[in-house]
C-alpha cells in the first residue's frame, strides 16, 4: 500500500483532501498530513511517503527548493502540486525539477483524480523495473523485442535526467547561500535546511559538482571577500579576518596561503 502525505495550510484542503478522495481505489493511504514547509519537511523524513500532496506557497517555505530537495534525495517519491499560485514560469521550473502534476486552486475531482492515476502507476512500473532487475535480465515477452534490462535502462535515464536537473538547482542554490552567509558560523546543516535536504546528500553533491568539500566551499567564498577587503589600506589584517568569518588570526593566515600562494601582507602590497 503506497503512503500519501498531504501538506497544505488551509486545514479545509487537507480535510476535505483526506476524507474525500477514495485513497483505497489507488492502493493508497494517508500516512500524515502537515500546515507548513518545515513540518512537512518533519512528516517526509518521519514516514518516507509515496506520494506528496502539498502546496508550494507557504510559511516556512520556498517551493522550488523544497521539490528539488525532494526529488533529490527521494527520486521515486511522486510529488502532486496543488496550489493557487498561478505563475506560469514557476510552475515550468516545477516541472522541470520532476514534479508529476501541478494543479491549480480550486482543482475538480476528476483532475486530483487523474493525478492519482498518474503517479500510482508510475510507482508501479518502477517496482516491476526494480523486481525484474533482480531476476535474470531474460525478455519479459519474447515477441517484443525489448530486454529487462533495456527497458530499465530508458526508466533509469529518465529518472537521472529529472534528478540532474534538482541536483543542479541544489547545489547553485547552496553556493549562493554559503557566498552569501559565509561570514557568520556556517555549518553544512545550515546550508542543508535552506535547500531541503540532509547534510550528508548535500555533501555528496557538492562534493560531486564541485570536487570540493563544504569546508573548502566556505573558505574559498571567505577568501575572495578578504581579497576585496584587503584592498583598503584602513583595514588591518586582523580586521579583515573577523570580517570573513575567522575568530582566530593564526587560522585565516594558514588558510589565505594555503588558497592563495602568498600571505595577506603580501597579497595587499602586490594588489
């Protein structure tokens, strides 16, 4: 039975949502419901859903970065978009990053129904994928022509491509974030609460897209805001440190030679 989780800020939508729509038709059943991003964001890692009911325009969340992080760290998870923000471009980005319906308010019964159908099936043709995977690769029928492993080829491909297109909104948005907030106490958890996924998938995809880890993300973004720094002669070094993000001199001079070639001093009187 496939888990549906219901995320929306009008208690009537998930009332009306949980006890009118005939969950049983699609195997399916209500595992939670939540009024915001972060308590949904709670409910998805307490239950790992199926399905994802859920609005987009929010307290406590940005949408975008919410679908990405999703279909990031849970690709087979079926994200539903049910929301009255009608922008024609946020609901193409949408799309883009794997959500399977985008609905508008107020949706009629047959379109939350067909949505249903859509995704449950999807859900389906992955499980048979993944069990025929796990058999001995044979044709499932000798008159098509089509492999097993072929066949699952065309749904892996597809589901990295819907996956490539999350993680890069991810990682582009977490660069922004650390240039922006690198002078205060980051930590990867930090970064990893602002684009909705844990800490350890966010380092694994910096780590993929980059080559680089957190730490040497937030130095780098930390260094090319002292090199602008050190170029008014008022500021002195120690100055320049603590405004970067660095309560210890000592360490932001072994980082700035290690990243640049040269101490501080001399990068201040060759620039």
């Amino acid at each position: 039975m496939y888990k549906v989780a219901i995320i929306d800020d009008e208690p009537l939508i998930v009332e009306g949502l949980s006890k009118t729509m005939a969950w049983e038709k699609w195997n399916c059943k209500v595992a939670g419901y939540a009024y915001d991003g972060r308590e949904g964001m709670e409910l998805i890692r307490r239950e790992r859903p199926d399905i994802i009911i859920t609005d987009i325009n929010m307290p406590e969340m940005d949408g975008l970065r919410m679908i990405a992080g999703l279909k990031s760290e849970f690709p087979d998870m079926q994200l539903i978009i049910l929301t009255g923000y009608r922008e024609f471009e946020y609901a193409r980005k949408a799309i883009e990053l794997g959500v399977s319906r985008f609905l508008l308010k107020p949706s009629k019964m047959n379109e939350l129904e067909e949505a249903m159908e859509a995704v449950t099936k999807r859900l389906e043709q992955t499980e048979v994928f993944v069990d025929v995977s796990a058999g001995d690769g044979m044709n499932i029928d000798d008159n098509s022509g089509k492999t097993a492993e072929g066949e699952e080829d065309v749904l892996q491909e597809a589901g990295e491509a819907e996956n490539h297109e999350a993680n890069s909104f991810i990682v582009k948005n977490a660069l922004e974030y650390i240039k922006e907030n690198s002078a205060g106490k980051l930590r990867l958890t930090d970064v990893a609460d602002q684009v909705y996924v844990s800490q350890w998938h966010l380092s694994k995809l910096l780590n993929r897209h980059t080559g680089k880890t957190f730490s040497d993300i937030l130095n780098g973004a930390r260094m090319d805001k002292s090199k602008e720094l050190l170029k008014d002669p008022s500021l002195r070094i120690c100055d320049v440190a603590e405004m970067v993000g660095f309560q210890d001199l000592a360490h932001f001079s072994r980082v700035f030679k290690k990243m640049e070639g040269m101490s501080a001093n001399e990068y201040r009187n060759t620039h």
